[in-house]
C-alpha cells in the first residue's frame, strides 16, 4: 500500500493510546505523519506517547464529553493545524446480555461511547476537517454474524454502519470520505479485564472458528485505517478485518 500521502498529514486517532487505536497511530506516524492520539486516561495519553515516534501529540479527554469535546478539537488545531485523517477506535469491554438479564438502562449507557462518542467527534471536527480528508469509523463483525446474547453490541454496530454511510453522504461536497472498519476478535488490551485463562480460551476458540485459524493481531487492523485514509476513492464502505469470521 502506498502510504506516502499521508507524509506531513495530520492524523487523529481517538482512542489511539492502545490496541488497535495505538496500532493505527504509529503506523500513520512511520508513514511520516503528524498524529495526535486521545483517550480519557492522562497516564494512558503519556504512555502512547513514550511509545510512538518523537513529534507526536496526545490530549486526555472523556469522548462522552461533548463539550470537553469541542474544546479539545479547539485547542489540537490552534497547537498542530486542520485535521486531515480521523480515527475513532475508543471503546470499551461490551457485557454480553441474554434477553432474561437485559438490563435496558445499561444496554443505552454502552451506545455513549461507541456510537454518541463517534457522532459528537464527527460533529466537534467536521468544521476542522481538510477538503478531501477522512473519517474512519470503528465496528465489528457483531451487526453480520451476532451471537446469543449480542443484541446490544450487534446493534451498537450496525448504528455505526448506518452512520458511517450517512456521515459519508453528507461530507462528500467536501469531498471527505467516510468508511468504518470491522474487526474480528483481536488481541488487544479490550479484553484484559478477562481472567487470564478466560482470556485465553476465548482466542483459542476464536482461532478454531476462523477460517484463517487465528485471531487478529492489532497491526492487521491498523493498516485497514491507514487504507481509509489513502484510497481516494472508498467512502460509506465497512471494511471486515476478521479473518473470515463472517464467513463460518
Ligand atoms: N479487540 C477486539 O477484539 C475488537 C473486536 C471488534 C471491535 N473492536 C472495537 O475496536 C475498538 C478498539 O478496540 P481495542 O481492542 O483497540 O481496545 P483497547 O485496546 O481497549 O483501546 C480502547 C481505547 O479507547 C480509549 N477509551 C476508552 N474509553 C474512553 C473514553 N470514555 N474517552 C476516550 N477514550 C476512551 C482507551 O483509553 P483510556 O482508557 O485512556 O480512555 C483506549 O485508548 C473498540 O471500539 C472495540 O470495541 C475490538
């Protein structure tokens, strides 16, 4: 892939100070990018950056924070100029609810982060958004192939879908494209809060079921961003990144 547009450009990824976010941000910054990585923990802002190549940003701020938002959005482009390529890859652990333990004000809290945090940060930077830049969303293979139990996650992804298409025809006059990327099951810290065993098997299984035989590694995801981001010519496309998961 040739990445050599983004030289200069200015990525932001939020979410970008772990797996795959992180993933995406060093990617862009080897591809000679300028990137600034947001999340909402300032340890975890200051950790990306000793981790990522010298010159790059970082801001902590709540994304289920609008107007925390907004301001942040403010003060990364007076400090680093217009946004060229965004990234929204912040989530967070999903609890999977059987229909009998459905708890529906916990099932709406999950769509704060996932889907209102991505509308707010299209909202709060699309007037800070380059002519011919790009949006990349985050979602997952739940919308295609859900499991028992999945209602919430599978909606939260297919609302990311059906935004993702939306966002992409209403910026197309700016010629901003708009696409989001679904992974499968990747090895990530998402699922550190696991016991390590669970943790484990829960990628063997993965492996087992995929036709590839493995589950992702955050790097495989990454250059599916940095893919978005360069294409001149894919907007309102949902990418699967999962090995073949959908596909067994
Ligand atoms: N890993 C997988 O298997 C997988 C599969 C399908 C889809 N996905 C989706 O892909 C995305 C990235 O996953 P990942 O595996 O890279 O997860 P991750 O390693 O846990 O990274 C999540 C990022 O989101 C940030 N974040 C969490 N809450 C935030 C908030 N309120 N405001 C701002 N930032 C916040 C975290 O930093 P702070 O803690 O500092 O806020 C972190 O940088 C998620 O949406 C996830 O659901 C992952």
């Amino acid at each position: 892939m040739n990445t050599s547009s983004l030289r200069s450009r200015h990525v932001v990824v939020l979410g970008g100070t772990s797996g795959i976010g992180l993933a995406t941000a060093r990617a862009a910054a080897e591809a000679g990018a300028v990137v600034t990585v947001v999340s909402s923990n300032p340890a975890s802002v200051e950790k990306a950056l000793a981790e990522l190549p010298e010159g790059a940003h970082g801001h902590a701020v709540d994304l289920t924070d609008a107007a925390a938002v907004d301001r942040m959005f403010a003060r990364l482009v007076a400090e680093v100029g217009p946004v060229d390529h965004l990234a929204y890859t912040a989530g967070e652990p999903l609890a999977l609810m059987s229909l009998d333990e459905l708890d529906v004000d916990r099932a709406r809290q999950f769509f704060e982060l996932r889907y209102f945090g991505a509308l707010g940060a299209v909202r709060a930077a699309a007037p800070h958004l380059s002519d011919g830049g790009s949006v990349t969303l985050t979602t997952g293979t739940a919308s295609a192939r859900p499991g028992p139990g999945w209602s919430v996650a599978a909606s939260i992804c297919g609302a990311t879908e059906a935004l993702t298409r939306a966002l992409a025809v209403e910026l197309a006059p700016r010629r901003i494209r708009v696409n989001a990327i679904a992974p499968g099951v990747v090895r990530s810290p998402l699922w550190a809060s696991m016991p390590e065993a669970d943790r484990e098997q829960l990628y063997r299984q993965s492996a087992a079921s995929v036709p590839l035989g493995r589950v992702g590694e955050v790097d495989d995801v990454a250059s599916a961003y940095l893919f978005t981001m360069v294409n001149p010519f894919t907007t309102g496309t949902v990418l699967t990144v999962d090995g073949g998961s959908v596909l067994a």
